[in-house]
C-alpha cells in the first residue's frame, strides 16, 4: 500500500459526511442514519467505495473493517529481522547513550567500540585527560574502554596524547 492511499484513507475520515456516513454504516448499518440527504450520502458512499473503506453487497452497503488492518500494516515499523546486527548490538547494549556493560563477546565489543570511536575526530590529537572524559560519558570504567580502543587499533597513543587511527567514518 502506498502513502498516497494511506493518506487517501485518512482524508476520508477527516471529511465530515464521509465520517457520518462510515458512522452510520457501523452503528446501524444504513447510511442514511447519517443524517444526510440522498444525494450527498450517495457521494459520500462512492468515495468510501474508492478509498476501501466500504463495499456494495446485494443488501446494501458493508463497512470494511480489515481496511484498518492494511493499513497498520502498511505503517508498520519494519520488522526486527531488518534491523541489522550492528543496530541490536547497539540497541541491547546503550541505554541513554551509556554502557550497561562492556560487551564479553569480542564481536560485540568491536561494534561498540567502533561507535564510541566516533566521537574523536580524525586527525585531532586529544590529551588523555579529554579522552578520560569522553569515555567516562559511556561508560564509568573509561580506562577499560580507552585499553579496549587502544588494543584493537582505533586509538593510537603515544606520550599520553591519543588520536583516532582507525573504525569506520560517517559520511
């Protein structure tokens, strides 16, 4: 389904005499309980039937409730299985921005690593006093971070200066 019927299905219950009409047909299911003369529930009758909302049938009209559901369904998040594995890491693992816990799974801890990486510039030296602090935002054993960062290259140190020497860059 396509955001224009979705926003065509919406358009139809915002307007007033498609909205009584669709009530009508509902809650007693005949469309002139309305209110409204013939000719106007019949028009608002055909752009119901356009939109899916409703149906003829021999006895009159049907309301087409499994509509919604396509709908819903049209709007849906996508599903979980979408979700690449570095944003679950990601996801299972930062609360707020902040580390529950250091990732015991090296697989895990180099997705979390190279995020945290992020936040040093390349080609900007920083003293260990300011790397400290960024780390200390993720996590509250920033030492443990910055040997992490340090071991598997995405930090280099020399002289108690860092600077960023690898992980992935955002564009």
């Amino acid at each position: 389904m396509s955001d224009e019927q979705v926003r065509r299905v919406l358009g139809l219950l915002y307007q007033e005499d498609t909205l009584r009409v669709l009530s009508a047909l509902v809650l007693s299911g005949d469309p002139a309980a309305s209110g409204l003369g013939g000719d106007a529930a019949r028009r608002a009758l055909d752009r119901l039937e356009r939109g899916g909302l409703v149906e003829a049938e021999e006895k009159g009209w049907r309301v087409r409730r499994e509509r919604f559901r396509e709908l819903l369904h049209a709007t849906a998040e996508p599903s979980a299985a979408a979700e690449s594995a570095e944003d679950r890491v990601l996801r299972n693992f930062l609360v707020d921005g902040r580390l529950r816990a250091i990732p015991s799974r090296r697989e895990k801890r180099l997705v979390l690593l190279d995020y945290i990486a992020r936040v040093f510039e390349p080609g900007v030296r920083y003293p260990e006093k300011d790397v400290n602090v960024a780390l200390r935002a993720f996590h509250d054993d920033h030492a443990a971070l910055r040997r992490y960062l340090v071991d598997e290259g995405l930090l280099s140190r020399e002289a108690g200066v860092y600077w960023r020497s690898g992980g992935s860059i955002e564009v």
